[in-house]
C-alpha cells in the first residue's frame, strides 16, 4: 500500500518571495512599455495647439540695436548707462574768476576743443548739482588751454594749479573725506597734465581726464580718464556704408614730429599703394583736399606726434576711414567700454616697417566688418551742445560713473 505524504503547508517566506517576484515583473514590464512607448515621434500639434502655445518674443528694438557687438559687454554697458542717467551728480567748485583760468574755456573749436565742450556741456547737463552733499564727484574746474592762451608759463601754470586746489582743500570738506579721489580735472592740451604736476596728491588720486594719456608717463587706467582728441567742428559731414568709393589702401600726411612719423614717412613716402607724405597737405592744392581723401581711403594711419594721442583718430573715425593705430603705450579713448579691435587696426610702433602688407592681408569682408562696426562708434567720438545721448560727452561722464565709487570718510 503506497502512503501518500500530505503537502507540507507553504511557509510565510515563500509566499512573500513570490510577491515581490511578481511585483518585479509587472514593473520591468511597465518601464519597458514606457521606454519604447517614447522612442515613438510624437504627432504634430495642431495649428490650433500650436498657436496658444508660442512664446512670442518682441522684436528688437532701435534702441536696443545701439547696444552691438563693439562693446565689450553690451548687457553691462546698457544697464550701467541706464543707471548713470538716474543717478549721476557732479559739484562743479564755483571758485575763481571765469575771466581768467577758471570755470570757462578759452573756446570750443580747434584741436583742443575736447576740453573746451566739457566744460561747457557739463553746466548744460543734468549731472550737474549745486548741492556737495548729494555730488558723486567733484569737478576742479581749472582750464590749462585757457591758460596757455592767455601766455601763461609753464612754471607760472603750476603755482595757479596749486594754490587754486589749496583753497579749495582750505575752504571745503569735501577734499579731505578722501584725500581728493572723488575729484577729477579734465585737461586737453598737452602741458595741461604737467600744469597740474605741482600738486603731487592731484597725480596719484585725483581723476585726471587728459588727452594724451600714455601708460609710460604716469596715467593710471583704472583711476585716470582718456579724453579724446576732437577736431571740431568738422569740415564736412561723417562717412560711411561706402566701401565702393575707398580705393585708396592706406594715407598719412602730417608733420614730422615723432620718431614713428619719421620712419612712416622715410619707409612708405614713395609707395605706390600707400599714399603717405610727410607733410601737411598745402590748401593751395584745392578746397579741403585733406578731409576728402579720408572718404576715399580704406585705412587711415594714425601714429603718436608729440604725444601718443593724435585727432587724426577721431577725424578718420568721423570720416568712415578704418585707422590704423601706429603709438605704443597710448590708453585709447574708451578703451574699457568698446573694443577697439572691432573698428580698428591697433598696432606696435615696429609693425610699421610691415604696414603694407599688414593691410593687404585683411580681408575685403573683414575691411566691410570694420568699416561697419565704425560707423556704429562714431556718435561716441562727437561733441554735441547741448550734450545728446551716448556722445562723447556722455561717454566721459559714464567714464567717471564707473570710477565714482570711493570711500567718504
């Protein structure tokens, strides 16, 4: 007789391992159910669907066009700039005779007009406050060209200097909360900087907003300012978005007052493709012959004179020619803010003996690119009265706005 053992009862373990297997299972299942499912292309929306769901962008504006590529960086540059326009306010000291150095320029033409516009522009601006109390800066209103124009000498120039900005010290507080660094001068003409050389504590914290601001005879970038040199007014109007009509490589005429002038000129006078002389160009050979050939030039060469900074920048810039900077150590004129390299051809002294071929090697789209991004600049290298919105004036002001914040003790 066979005798059957009964089923011995499931355990609990058992019974619980077989849950969690078929657990298991459905889950693998449903994830690979998933994973193909999404590999499918999804149907196109609707026109319908399609429609309410489109974020709509708004288009640029000319405005905001303004802000291109030629800044180093436009978001900043525009969101500072908008800043400065609410905020900004400069004390301008009303001490001294406007009769003599102080307070007005001797005049806004000529090549050291720069000087002359701020002056006159800052009193037309809204930047300007009578109360110290709420002025971010403070303005020495002390003009060198005007000086010079009286025939004041050098010596003499720096005895007015320091004893006008003694009295100032002597009369106001607001020197001393930082020992001068929320104060600043603006001066164009070349012996201007050395005017203000009898003060020592004037060159070492006090803004200076000079035109010939050379890292090799004390200028201080993060602190100082360069001022650009402007030739106004203008003989005849800005040029531009004429590439077709500039057949000429490269042109320079000038006087021979610097070591860079003479070698352009020895190197290059003669050249068939570069129209160099070296000297200015006689206005007995036609009505504004000089000023016309910026028009039909691609390249304008601008190397240093006396000092590193020339006009012939700001003139070729007006003209829609593409300079050539040929003077080392020169801190250009907004050089934190634009890329120079965008609009310009910047060089070393001893790429001059190369200068021909340096042109012939930039590209006709490269050359379009530049003259371009010129055209674009040129509203930052003119002086306006009244001052408008991103000139030359506005351009030194946001300059100073950027250096505005110092210590008051």
């Amino acid at each position: 007789m066979t005798i059957t053992k009964p089923p011995h009862p499931s355990s609990p373990l058992c019974s619980l391992k077989g849950s969690l297997l078929t657990v298991a299972a459905l889950t693998l299942l449903s994830l690979s159910y998933l994973s193909l499912n999404s590999l499918r292309t999804p149907p196109p929306p609707s026109p319908a669907a399609l429609e309410s769901s489109t974020i709509r962008v708004p288009l640029q504006s000319s405005s905001d066009e303004a802000y291109s590529d030629v800044y180093h960086s436009p978001d900043s540059f525009r969101l500072n700039y908008a800043e400065m326009e609410r905020k900004f306010k400069i004390y301008i000291y009303p001490d001294g005779d406007p009769d003599t150095f102080f307070q007005t320029p001797r005049k806004v033409t000529g090549k050291y007009a720069s000087e002359g516009y701020f002056f006159k522009n800052i009193r037309e601006s809204k930047f300007r406050t009578l109360d110290p109390e709420e002025a971010d800066l403070f303005f020495i209103p002390v003009s060198p060209h005007k000086m010079r124009g009286k025939g004041t000498m050098y010596e003499d120039m720096t005895v007015i200097v320091r004893d006008y900005v003694d009295g100032l010290i002597a009369k106001y507080p607001y020197w001393n909360r930082t020992l001068g660094a929320d104060h600043f001068f603006v001066t164009c003409h070349d012996v201007g900087v050395r005017a203000f050389e009898g003060s020592p504590v004037m060159i070492k914290n006090t803004i200076r907003v000079v035109c010939s601001p050379s890292y090799n005879v004390s200028f201080i970038p993060h602190k100082d300012v360069a001022l650009p040199q402007v030739l106004q007014p203008f003989a005849l109007p800005a040029g531009g978005n004429d590439v077709e009509n500039r057949t000429t490589l490269g042109f320079w005429a000038g006087h021979r007052n610097s070591k860079i002038r003479v070698i352009l000129a020895r190197v290059w006078e003669n050249d068939t493709e570069l129209d160099i002389s070296n000297n200015r160009i006689n206005r007995a050979t036609g009505h504004l012959v000089y000023q016309k050939r910026f028009y039909r030039t691609k390249f304008c060469i601008c190397p240093g004179g006396s000092q590193v900074n020339s006009a012939r920048i700001t003139d070729s810039i007006h003209y829609g020619c593409v300079p050539v900077i040929l003077s080392d150590y020169y801190d250009l004129p907004f050089n934190d803010i634009v890329d120079w390299r965008k609009f310009a051809v910047v060089l070393r002294e001893r790429d001059v003996y190369n200068l021909k071929q340096i042109l012939k090697n930039i590209p006709q789209s490269e050359f379009v690119s530049l003259h371009n991004n010129l055209v674009k600049v040129q509203k930052h290298f003119q002086w306006n009265s009244p001052p408008v919105k991103f000139d030359a004036f506005h351009m030194i002001m946001y300059e100073l706005w950027l250096r505005h914040h110092v210590m008051k003790y």
